[in-house]
C-alpha cells in the first residue's frame, strides 16, 4: 500500500536476472495509425497514401515502428505502475513489418538489474520481444529504467 494506493508494480527487487512476463494482447487497427500521423505529424507517404502504393519497399498497410513501441508500452505499462521512476535509453531493432490488423504481445525479460549509488531505486534493462498473431518477432527494444526498491515504498 502506497498513500492509500495498492501498488501494482514489480519494485525493483522483484526484477532479478530472468524474470519473464507477458502482456496481453493489443490488435492495431486503421484509427490508431490516423492518430498517430496526425499527433505525430509522421505523414511519409508509406503510411498515409493508400493508392500510390508500386514503389514503396513493404506492401500491404504497414504501421510506423515507432508506434508499435509506444503501443508495446502501453501494454506493459502495469508492470511499473506506482513504481517506475524513469524510463532512461533503448535500443530498438525492427525485425519484420507490423500490418493494420495484426495483434502484438510482448513477451519482456530482465537482462540487468542494478541498484543504483542512491538507496531506495535501482537499475533495470529488459529485453522486450514484440511479436504478432502468428508468434512471428516485429520488433525487439531493450529500454533501461529507473524503478523504486522496498526501502523507498
């Protein structure tokens, strides 16, 4: 309990080298790649012109990687509600095209856990595997993050 808050967050002692999880699932669709050009502004013609599609390098309605992450985010979001501090670097490797229609999971392990020269807070990297309907990886980030510890409950 947190301020009279149930606390739903891994703290960073519950994130040892090898813990997994997995998130539930999230189907993109048509709305959310037109909110996300328009608040983003990311109008290239691969995502906006439906029509003009011959010389474009991956066919069908692709969505931006960028998003896919943000959306990856999103699902795994509780696993540092109330206890996440800082979100501090990724690396981001896009291994295939994410379609209009395909559902994403991500499947997230720690690869480092650190505390920090600060009591109360550590150091967390995972390796987040994002992967579509089929079981097939799109997109694999590795974001580091600041998380609170026990002590700093």
């Amino acid at each position: 309990m947190e301020h009279g808050r149930i606390t739903r967050g891994f703290y960073f002692e519950d994130l040892t080298l090898g813990t997994t999880w997995l998130s539930q699932g999230r189907t993109l669709v048509e709305g959310d790649l037109s909110n996300y050009v328009n608040l983003t502004w990311f109008t290239e013609d691969l995502f906006t012109d439906q029509h003009q599609r011959a010389g474009n390098a991956i066919a069908g309605r692709p969505v931006p990687a960028l998003m896919v992450m943000a959306f990856a985010e999103g699902l795994v979001l509780h696993s540092m509600d109330r206890t996440g501090l800082a979100f501090l670097n990724v690396d981001m490797d896009v291994k295939q095209p994410i379609q209009i229609g395909d559902t994403i999971y991500v499947h997230c392990e720690v690869i480092e856990a650190r505390p920090t020269s600060k009591p109360g807070r550590g150091l967390v990297r995972t390796r987040n595997t994002v992967t579509n309907q089929k079981g097939e990886t799109v997109l694999v980030y590795r974001p580091l993050r600041l998380y609170k510890s026990r002590e700093n409950a």
